[in-house]
C-alpha cells in the first residue's frame, strides 16, 4: 500500500520544479531590470550633475560658445536653466527618466551648481 501511496505522490509532483524554476528566472529577470533601471537613473543623475557643473563654470567666464557646448552634453530631453545674479551663476538642469516608454511612470530628476562669475579684466 505504500508503494501506491508513493507512487501517485510522485506522478502529482512531476513537473513541480518545471514550475520552481520558470518562477525563479522570472523573479531574478525582474531584478535584474529593477537594478538595470536603478542604474540607469544614477548614470543619468551624474550627467545632470557634471552638465551643471560645466556650465555654470562657461557661464561664469562669461564663455557662450562653451556654454553651448556644455549643453549639449546634457541628458536628452533635459531643461537646462541658467540665472544670473550680482554675485552668482545659478545652473539648473532637469530632466525626467522614463523607463522604455514614454507611457511608463517617470522620475524627475534635478542638478543645481553655483558659481561665482570672474571679474570682468579693465580694458
């Protein structure tokens, strides 16, 4: 009798790592993409940042053709925003990261830099 018992038991668990296996590739294919999209957004972070950075400095030396240039380099889709005040360059750069598709939920992104501008040399 206990070889019928055992018997049955086995023909219910055949396929059951078949089933262990699709939900486990399945599980680390959804991490892999979290942590690609994670990473995506620190890359994209970091070129907010150094974008700022770049330009407010142009800016500051007063240098139009580098700003231009700088702002080139920002990610694509970015806002760059730059403001002047008696002492200070302001730089803004946003922009929104959407996974794939436009269709997906963004994150908005934001860089800031601050630079104090050069003297103007006497001519």
């Amino acid at each position: 009798m206990s070889e019928k018992v055992s018997g049955t038991r086995r023909a219910q668990d055949r396929g059951m790592v078949t089933a262990e296996l699709a939900v486990a590739t399945l599980a680390a294919l959804v991490i892999m993409l979290l942590l690609s999209w994670g990473i995506y957004l620190m890359v994209v972070q970091v070129r907010c940042i150094d974008t700022a950075a770049e330009v407010a400095r142009q800016a500051a030396r007063g240098d139009a053709p580098a700003v231009a240039r700088a702002r080139r380099e920002a990610p694509t889709g970015a806002r760059v925003q730059i403001a002047r005040s008696e002492g200070l360059v302001r730089v803004t750069v946003s922009v929104v990261a959407r996974p794939l598709t436009k269709r997906l939920v963004g994150v908005p992104l934001r860089a800031r830099a601050e630079v104090v501008p050069e003297p103007e040399e006497p001519r």
